[in-house]
C-alpha cells in the first residue's frame, strides 16, 4: 500500500483539500493481488487504490465513459502487414495507465485509511487525475493516449480508432 500511496503522491493524483458542502465524495477502495511469470510463480504483491465508481453521480462526477475495443480484423490485418513486411512485433506496457489522464471533473474523494492526515480527518482528497475505478477512467486514458500519439504525428485510424 506504502508504494502505491506513495506513487500516487509522487505523480500529484490528489491534492488535500477542505470538504465541499455541496459536493458528491466518492468513496475509495483497497484491491490486492499478485504478478506471476512464466513460471506460474507469485513474482509480485500489489496493492492499488482504486476509487468506487459507484458511488459517482453521472453528470456530476463524469459524462463520459465509452472506451474503444480494437476489432479482430485490426488485430489480424496487422499481423498480416507484420508478417508480409517482415516487421518486428512490440508493445508497450505503461506503468499506472489511468493515472497519467487528467481528471476532467471536479471530483472528491474520502481520504484512504491507512494514510488519513493526522490532525485533518475531516478533509478530502481532490482528484486531479483518473483513478481505477472511476466510471471515466478508460475513456479518459484514450483520449489522454490518442492525443499523445497524434502530437508525436501517429495517425489514427478512421475505421478503427484502437490503430
């Protein structure tokens, strides 16, 4: 929990803020789980702080929440191109996805335990980036990556907007 806690204050996802009268506080969640390798062995504990996007009001807290899916015929039309042009196959694995798409919304969340700020228990968190969890988090890191990859100059497909 220590390093997500701390991953998420180094990348300045919440800001401590005064609760507001009139606004929804959403509620956050612990998850845990593991990583295996090929092995199938435990390689990893991982804790993530993850906010319950049920409790969001729709409106209030988020408009948007659709998020592409590539199509089967993107995937194999690539691996055909891939293969016929004799390409190198990669991937990339971004380290917290969600957490580097700015929140849109002005949105609040109760302070997690076990990192309640002595003293300011009373206070929220204001959420500057998308947490996991929240009901806009996979619409936000699209448009987050799809506007990163066009400023590098990618195009994005029109028939399909995962290519």
């Amino acid at each position: 929990m220590q390093v997500q806690w701390g991953m998420m204050q180094h990348w300045e996802v919440f800001t401590l803020a005064d609760r507001p009268a009139s606004k929804n506080i959403v509620k956050p969640l612990w998850t845990f789980g593991y990583k295996y390798d090929a092995k199938e062995e435990i390689t990893k504990w991982k804790a993530r702080l993850v906010a319950k996007g049920y409790t969001q009001i729709p409106g209030l807290d988020f408009d948007q929440m659709y998020a592409s899916v590539v199509r089967l015929e993107s995937m194999r039309m690539t691996a055909a191109i891939i293969t016929c042009k004799h390409l190198k196959p990669w991937q990339i694995d971004y380290v917290a996805a969600y957490l580097n798409s700015n929140n849109k919304f002005e949105v609040y969340m109760e302070q997690p335990w076990p990192f309640v700020v002595q003293g300011k228990e009373d206070m929220v968190l204001w959420v500057n980036k998308t947490v996991y969890g929240m009901m806009q988090a996979a619409y936000d890191w699209e448009d987050e990556l799809s506007r990163t990859y066009k400023e590098l100059g990618y195009y994005q497909s029109q028939a399909d907007p995962c290519i």
